[in-house]
C-alpha cells in the first residue's frame, strides 16, 4: 500500500461545546483551516476501531447480522469493536473475534487502515484478515447491548448479497472485503 498523506492539521481557537457519551466525545471547535478559512466544524471524538475478515479453511467467511439502533436495522457486518484502553487494534480485534463470533485465529494479516467518516469523525479503523481459525468452545461475554448472529457465507453468496442491494453492509466491511479479496486472489 502507498503511503498515507502527510497530515495537514487545522489551528485550533477554541472548543465552544463538548459532550461525553458512551465510547464517544462529540465537539463543536472553532479552528482556522490550512487554506485560512475560519469556522466553526462539529467533531466527533473516537478513540478507534478494529475490523477483521475472519475466513475458514474451506473458504467461507464468518459474518454477523447485528441490530444497529442508529439506522433501526439489522446489518450484515463482520466482527469489529472499538480500542480500549491500553489494547492495541490487533489485541483488541483479537478479543472481539472470539466475543461476537466465538472463533480464535492463529494467522493475522493487516489489511491496513480506513477513515469511516471523515467530515465529521476522527474515528481511525484497523483492518485485519483473520485465517487458520479455531471455534472456540466457550465464548468469551461481549457487551451487553449486543444483539448479533454469527452466519458463514461463500465468498460468492456475499458478493450477491452485496450486488443486490437487498443486505445492508456496512462500509468498514465493504472496504475490508474488498481489501481482504486482493490479498486472497478472489
């Protein structure tokens, strides 16, 4: 992958309005833009995410549908969750893979990174292929609000799923899938 661009950051004046939810901070900052206009610009604070394409030995991958209350929907997503803190993304992907989908993986490939919202998120998503995985016989407890089931699809029985407009899919997944079939030859 090219290399990232260098960061260009704006001056910050001021922050005008903070709000501290779960997880999240949201801010209303005065700041002046490189190009020198000056404005006032919403932002959400995240502290960052990891994403994993876990694919089996036969080649099905391991997806969930999860209830997302921000859309009132049930999504077709593959396992993900936000960094705590002191976690790194991998250990934190690592133990998301095994609380939501109940699967362990011993091989772990970056897949590099991806900006889900960026005209209003700082919010930084690691991306990973999970393979050579192992079921786990217990599952480690999630969090509580989550309301998700583990489904394993063909990689082609997803692409339909995908093409047909008929499944919700998030785009941290379709970003990481995509990524994830160049590395695979699919």
């Amino acid at each position: 992958m090219a290399p990232l661009p260098s960061p260009e950051p704006a001056r910050h004046i001021e922050t005008t309005a903070a709000l501290d939810a779960r997880k999240l901070r949201f801010e209303i900052n005065r700041v002046e833009l490189p190009m020198g206009v000056e404005g006032s610009f919403g932002l959400i604070k995240h502290p960052g995410a990891s994403l994993a394409v876990p694919v089996l030995a036969d080649g099905r991958v391991v997806l969930l549908r999860q209830y997302r209350f921000a859309v009132a929907a049930r999504l077709l997503e593959f396992p993900a969750g936000t960094l705590d803190p002191g976690e790194t993304p991998l250990s934190t992907m690592q133990r998301e893979l095994q609380e939501e989908a109940g699967y362990s993986a011993a091989r772990w490939d970056g897949l590099g990174a991806m900006l889900p919202c960026p005209g209003y998120s700082d919010e930084v998503i690691h991306l990973f292929l999970a393979r050579e995985l192992t079921v786990l016989t217990e599952r480690p407890p999630g969090d509580d609000d989550e309301d998700l089931e583990v489904l394993l699809m063909e990689p082609a029985e997803l692409d339909a799923a995908l093409a047909s407009g008929n499944e919700y899919l998030d785009g941290k997944s379709i970003t990481a899938w995509y990524r994830a079939k160049q590395l695979l030859g699919f």
